[in-house]
C-alpha cells in the first residue's frame, strides 16, 4: 500500500472513530484532521472546529479522550480551536459525561490499527 493511500485510509478511519467517540454530544462542531479531512458532528453548522495538526496528536487523544488530554493538546500545540471557544468549553464539559470503559478505547484504537497501540506517547511530536 503506498503511503498515500495508507494516510487516507488513516483518516477516514480516524473519521469513523470520532463519530463513535463524540455522536452523543448534542452541539454541531467538527473536527478536521491532519490531512485536512472534516468530520462535521451534530445538527447545522459548525460552532467550532477542533484541528488536529498530526496522526500520533488524534492516537493520544484517543488513548485517553478526556478534557484534561484535549487541554494539554490544546496548550502543547498538537490541538487548535477554530471558531466559538466558549462552545468548545460547552463540550469539553459535556465531554466529562462520556466514559470510555477500557475494552472499548481497545476496541476504537483497533479500528484505526494494530498499530495505534504500540506507538509510543512521545512519538511523532514534531507536528
């Protein structure tokens, strides 16, 4: 497979991930990915876009998808808002109420590839 379509392949199972993760908020925000791939969530227009700048960014979030994590993503620079802040503050709070049991942060990081789990936290932060 060339990288290319590896890369692709990536995001779009990226994509589908998170649509599990964050299809229970009731807010219209996005995501757009480090190939510039957009996954828009909720009903009408997005308040908001979360950018992530590079693959080993999302498989950290993943890893741990709490407020805390997207924070110190935020503030490391892996992560940026785009748009209505105080709406991303609305569901990093909504965030709170998801509670990924760990069989399904496996099940989630399996889909995206075997791979995902064997990187290390410190991977790939040149982004």
């Amino acid at each position: 497979m060339s990288p290319a379509l590896a890369a692709s392949d990536l995001s779009q199972r990226a994509a589908g991930v998170l649509r599990q993760v964050f299809s229970a908020i009731p807010a219209a925000f996005a995501f757009r990915l480090w190939d510039g791939t957009v996954i828009a969530l909720g009903a009408g227009p997005a308040a908001f876009t979360v950018v992530i700048h590079s693959a080993d960014a999302f498989l950290r979030l993943m890893r741990d998808p709490t407020p805390l994590a997207f924070g110190e993503a935020f503030v490391s620079g892996a992560i940026d808002i785009e748009g209505d802040l105080f709406a991303a503050m609305h569901v990093a709070n909504a965030l709170e109420e998801i509670h990924l049991p760990l069989a399904q942060r496996l099940r989630l990081l399996l889909a995206i590839g075997p791979a995902a789990l064997l990187r290390r936290e410190g991977a790939g932060r040149g982004a």
